[in-house]
C-alpha cells in the first residue's frame, strides 16, 4: 500500500529524540495502551480460561493467510511488517498462504488473516471461529450466525489448547488501478490490526477537536453507521480519525515489548522499565525508524498525515 523502496540509498527523515515533554506524553499513552484488564466482546465465553497477556507471545508464531489472496499491495505491507517483527523481536514471521479455509492452516502457534474484498464474508468468519474453538479449547458459545461488524477487526482468544488471534481485513478488489485513497485506506486498517495484535496494544480514544496524533493506537470516535464500507466518503472519513501508518511512539512501544523483562505487558512494572530505560528505547526506536526496508508502513509525521 503504497510508496515504494526502490534504492538501499532512500532514507526516512526519521523523528527527532524525544525529549522531556515527550517522556511524559509517551509514558501517558503507554498505560493507556497497554495497562488494562482484558475486556471480552465474545458474549459466553468461558471466562474461567486463565489469561496472560504478553506482548511478545507472538514472536516467531506463523502468519496464516486465508480468504482471498493477497493482492500486491496487501504483500507489500505484509513483507515490511515481517521484516519490522524480525528487526525487533528477533526471529521471524514466516507466511504462507492456506487457501479459503481456516482449516489449512493447520494447529500451532498461528495468527490467522482472512482476507477478503467487497460484502463482508460472514458465513466465512462464523467457519473461522468454529475452527478456532475446536482447535484451541476456547470455550466459544455455538450456534447462529456470526456478523462481521467492520472492515477489518483482530480478536485473541485464550483456550485450554493455547492461544489463538485472528484478524479479519478488506483488500482492493483485484483491480491493478487502485486510487491513491484507495491505497491509503486498505494501508491503514490492516496496519493498524497487525500493530494491535502483535504488541496487545488497545485503542486509545480521543476527544479533541483538534488532536495531534502520536500513536497508530489512538482514534477519534466517529459515527460512521450511515456510510457504505469502501466508498470514498468512508474511506477518507476513516483515515481522518488516526495516523494512516506506524508512527515513532509505536515503533518506540514494539521495542519496548520487545526488552521488557516482565511476565505480563500490561503490569504496572512494564511502565516502570520504559521509564527507567526511556534513552535507550528512543535511540533504538530512531534508528529502525530511520531504516528503509519498513517505510511501507511507516508514518514520519503522524500528525500531517491526516489533515
């Protein structure tokens, strides 16, 4: 999705270090991101299944794509995000495609991708959830049909049999001659879901009229109800409500999860270790910042990148 890397010698204006205001601010959103209790939007679920919320649990897992196959566009944000993971976490994302169904990825340490285009496929997301329930001892309820409720969501689940994520994202339509909002959108939203997922970040809401993003996380809540997914005026409503890229603080948070040496990411003690080694986090963040392989899916100046 979208400007592409085409010389070893291209290299991002990378963000200034981050100084003392931006200590503050950055500690501010880190527990608004990552300090929380787990909140279940899957009604029924076996709420005795215990829960360890980490954000490394998912270095080295597989990257299972099914649905449609990824288009251009979709690989390219999908290759720098693996290349990003690796950079930080130390091993790699391996990525295969396994066909239409939930089944071909097979069991393991998998975070599983349906992609698709145009009407949301339903019957396809209930299929995916059924699999996943029996596969991993997640405690679902059973029964009915399950409704896909935006363009692209991403969901962990806890089970007796391990830990399963899933995300499901809208593509182009296989037409070569995407829009550059087009290109923009379907960017945004399956790099917001990528972040989301492998760090355990949550959505951060804000109200101001007029807000300077520092995170992929953050969002003004809009009411987008009355607009058609994929149209234009959805399109470009959606990208005005948060960066449409990684910005420095993400990459900051990914290093972070990254080194911390704590049990859970979303303990007090995770904030007190990025207080205690914010210089360092920063000069490490700065530099793969600064590193063209993942300008895909990188935004220099969050805050510009949606007016």
């Amino acid at each position: 999705m979208w400007l592409r890397v085409i010389s070893c010698l291209i290299v991002l204006a990378g963000p200034a270090p981050a100084g003392a205001d931006d200590k503050a601010r950055y500690l501010d959103l880190a527990k608004s991101g990552w300090i929380y209790e787990l909140r279940t939007t899957m009604l029924g679920r076996d709420l005795s299944i215990p829960v360890r919320i980490n954000g490394r649990d998912l270095s080295g897992a597989a990257l299972c794509l099914v649905g449609d196959p990824p288009n251009g566009q979709t690989t390219a944000v999908l290759d720098a995000f693996r290349a990003l993971a690796h950079h930080v976490f130390g091993k790699p994302l391996p990525m295969r495609y396994a066909g239409p169904d939930a089944s071909g990825c097979g069991p393991g340490r998998t975070v599983m991708l349906r992609l698709y285009s145009g009407f949301p496929p339903n019957a396809a997301f209930t299929r995916d959830m059924a699999w996943l329930d029996t596969s991993y001892g997640l405690g679902l309820p059973r029964g009915g049909l399950l409704a896909v409720g935006s363009p692209a969501f991403a969901q962990t689940f806890f089970g007796r049999l391990g830990t399963a994520t899933h995300l499901m994202v809208q593509q182009a339509e296989p037409d070569p001659a995407s829009t550059a909002l087009e290109e923009a959108y379907f960017r945004s939203i399956l790099v917001e879901e990528l972040f989301q997922s492998f760090t355990f970040g949550m959505d951060v809401l804000l109200f101001s009229r007029e807000p300077v993003f520092l995170s992929k996380l953050q969002e003004i809540p809009l009411n987008l109800r009355r607009l058609e997914w994929g149209s234009p005026a959805f399109m470009s409503t959606l990208l005005r409500t948060n960066p449409r890229a990684l910005c420095a603080f993400d990459v900051f948070m990914m290093h972070a999860v990254a080194e911390a040496p704590v049990e859970q990411t979303n303990d007090p003690a995770f904030l007190d270790f990025i207080d205690a080694r914010f210089d360092r986090l920063d000069a490490m963040a700065a530099d793969t910042f600064a590193d063209p392989r993942f300008a895909e899916i990188l935004a220099p100046d969050c805050a510009a990148a949606i007016r």
